[in-house]
C-alpha cells in the first residue's frame, strides 16, 4: 500500500486522477530548461493541451508517473 495521494487532474472542478502530465514552460518567464507540470485525466488533455499549445507553452506531453517523477 502506497502513502502517496492519487494525482488529480488540473482542470478547473476535475477531481479524476490524473492519466497525463503536461510539461510547459512560458519562454518570456522561463528558462528553456525549466518545465512546469499540469497534470489531466483522459477527459482534459485535449483542452488543457490545446490551451498551453495556443500560447506555444506546451514542450512534451508524458504518462503522469514519469513526468512526476522528473
């Protein structure tokens, strides 16, 4: 049995847990270098992408374990 808590998903009200994490950074605050993490169920990794890929923000998108664990 694990102590970690499940990893919930960013959008706004969602409280499934969190399939993907998407790795971004905003290049105008940012070092190229450096990622910030959303995480999504299934349900919003469209719309949460899309949104951070609009403002050209989105680097990679990876399975939430693994991009946690960066």
């Amino acid at each position: 049995m694990s102590d970690e808590a499940p990893l919930t998903c960013s959008a706004k009200g969602c409280t499934a847990d969190a399939v993907w994490a998407l790795q971004w950074n905003n290049p105008k605050l940012h070092t190229p270098d450096r990622r910030k993490v959303w995480l999504a169920c299934d349900e919003h990794r469209a719309s949460l992408g899309d949104f951070l890929a609009s403002r050209r923000f989105l680097r990679e998108v990876v399975p939430a374990a693994e991009g946690e664990a960066r």
